[in-house]
C-alpha cells in the first residue's frame, strides 16, 4: 500500500495541522508497517504557479513541467493520501493550491463525456487534517466563510474521491480552552478513524 503525505502549513514544527496530518500517517503506519509512505512538504520544497508557458509546453519550464508530472505520479500512485491544512484568510494556502493545479488534470484525474464529467481518481482515500483559528463548523456565524475544507471536498469529489475523512481542530486562536477543546476534539477524531485502507 502506498500513502503519500502532503504538508502544507508556513507554521513550521507550531504547525496543528502538520502535527494531525503526522498523527494520522502514524496511526495507518501502525496498523500497516509495511505501508509505503511519500512526504511532500509544499514549504520546504514549493510548488511553482502554472503559466502560459505551461500550457503551451514552452521551452523554458520544461524541467518545471516533469516536476509536475512527478507531483501527478506521487497522487496516481497513492493508495491513501493525508493532507495537513490550514485556513489561511478563509481558504487554503497557496503552497496547496499549486500542488492541487498539478493533480487536478483533463484526461488524468478527469475528463469531460457526453454524459458530463468523470472523475478519474476513484480509487483513492483522502485524508485531510484541517487547522483552523475561529470556529467555522456548520451553524456557527463564521460557517459560511470557510472555504478551505469545502474547497477541497469539491475539488476532490470533482476528479472522483469518493472515500475522504476530515479531522478538524478549531477555535485555536479563540483562546487557551478552546484550543485545548478543539485539539481533543481532533485527536477523538483522529483515534476513531478507521485505519483500514481497503476499498
């Protein structure tokens, strides 16, 4: 079983998000030691935004265009695929949103029928590990101004992931207690998570 593991946070080792998406990849380590895992750091090794050069394959971002093929290649070949995010100005980090435009392909992950749109990518699970300072679950004043998790649960239904868990701590920047809450919140999530990958 291959899992690839992406991180996305500007925050470091004071990552929440990081520090979920880690608990996650060990919990499914644990239940699977054989498990094969990929780690995709988009910080430390950033993901550059598309052009008009890559749309026409120019000469000058061919090395950058097999980066992209690289990045397609780790998701295709993923069984389970964890993903640390943090709500940075009500959506997700632009470090993400790069990578994303590189799995999110015509003819790879999607493809547009007579019968409408098909997702490619059934065959995945995904997991995402959510970091977010205020309180924007459903029902709260600020649910309607999250666009990060409902992003990504869009995108990722859009190319055919069907299986996709969310693991959220929230309200980290509220207060001492709140952040206290929403971390067990997260990691009561997290050790119910079933660590079974079969499809």
């Amino acid at each position: 079983m291959k899992l690839l593991h992406i991180d996305s946070s500007i925050l470091g080792e004071q990552s929440v998000s990081r520090m979920l998406s880690g608990a996650i990849v060990q919990r499914l380590k644990d239940h699977n030691p054989a498990i094969d895992i990929v780690h995709r750091d988009l910080v430390a090794v950033p993901v550059p935004h598309l052009t008009g050069d890559h749309l026409s394959a120019s000469p000058a971002v061919m090395d950058d265009i097999a980066f992209g093929e690289t990045l397609l290649g780790e998701f295709l070949n993923a069984d389970v695929v964890v993903i640390g995010v943090a709500l940075y100005n009500l959506t997700i980090s632009s470090q993400l949103r790069t990578w994303i435009d590189r799995i999110v392909i015509a003819g790879k992950t999607f493809r547009y029928t007579e019968n409408g749109l098909e997702g490619l990518a059934r065959n995945k699970r995904v997991i995402l590990a959510v970091a977010r300072g205020g309180h924007y679950r459903q029902g709260t004043s600020l649910a309607a101004s999250e666009h990060a998790e409902s992003y990504l649960r869009s995108i990722f239904a859009f190319i055919g992931v069907t299986r996709l868990d969310v693991i959220v701590a929230e309200g980290l920047a509220v207060s001492d207690a709140h952040r206290e809450n929403g971390m067990q919140t997260a990691f009561e999530a997290l050790s119910a998570l079933e660590p079974c990958c079969d499809f």
